[in-house]
C-alpha cells in the first residue's frame, strides 16, 4: 500500500507518464462498468452514463494539478450527451440508411468535437495555451482503441509546455 501512496504522491507534484497512465486508467475505470450500467438499465448500449463516468475518473486525475475537477465532468458529460444527440439527429438526416460501421466511425467524431467545447473552455483556464484545436483533439480521442490515450497524452504535453514557460 505505501508503494501506491508513493506513486500517487509523485504524480502529484510532476506530471509525467504517470499522469498519462493514471488519466487512461481512470477513463477506462469509468467507462466499462458505465457501458455495464447502461446494459442493465437500458437493455442497450449508448455510451452517455459510459462518458459521464469516464468524465468523473479524468476529473479526479486532473484534480491533481487543477484545483476544480467538477467542472470537467460536468462539462464532459453535457458536451457528449449534447454531442451524442447532435449526431444522432446529423446522421440520420444526412444518411438515412447509414451503415453500423460508418456509424460506428463518425458517430464519435462528431460527439467528441462537440463534447470539446465545453471541454475546452475549462482546460484553458487552467492551461492558457490550449487553442480550438483541442476540438480536435476531442472528436480524435474517441476513436482510439483505448478511451483516454490521446486526450490524456495532449493534456500531459500541454501541461509541460506551461511549465517550460513559467
């Protein structure tokens, strides 16, 4: 247990892949058992309380380094589930018969770009350098294998540029 507490205690005070492994570990802690929730109460699966989840777990990591982490899993679960039905509505009127897998693809794309905004207003707070282009970042990231990775590495890269100015 003191090899844990040393480990969080480190990640603390500098953020380096420790950050980064810790951000996609507690995406995933979230996102899992959240599909599995849904599963159970919906009979189906449509990533909302999944995001929400995720959002909550990426807080608690950045909580470590920003002092507000409310914020971001708010902001995480309101920008998909705005996103999410967004898309929802986009898709279905551009392509009525769209396919499962092209689904499967832009889906995300334009949840996560929507999920960016919100997003992207809190982590400038805290990280001034950060521009539009997190947006970006946001519709990428969840299109990863591994829910986290991406958005996790650039908050890590962002984060060590605002030290390298200071």
């Amino acid at each position: 247990m003191n090899k844990i507490k040393q480990f969080l205690e480190k990640e603390r005070t500098y953020a380096g892949w420790r950050f980064w492994l810790l951000f996609v570990i507690m995406t995933n802690v979230g996102f899992f058992p959240g599909l599995g929730l849904e599963k159970i109460l919906f009979g189906e699966v449509n990533v909302y309380i999944a995001t929400a989840f995720s959002g909550i777990g990426q807080a608690w990591v950045l909580s470590r380094h920003f002092p507000e982490r409310g914020q971001w899993a708010i902001a995480s679960a309101l920008g998909w589930f705005v996103g999410g039905l967004l898309s929802e509505r986009v898709l279905a009127s551009l392509i009525p018969d769209i396919s499962f897998m092209l689904n499967l693809f832009l889906f995300p794309i334009i949840a996560g770009g929507v999920m960016g905004i919100p997003l992207w207003l809190v982590l400038r707070r805290y990280l001034p350098q950060v521009g539009w282009w997190w947006i970006l970042v946001s519709a990428i990231g969840p299109m990863t294998q591994f829910p986290g990775m991406v958005m996790g590495g650039v908050i890590l890269w962002l984060m060590g540029q605002s030290s390298d100015n200071q």
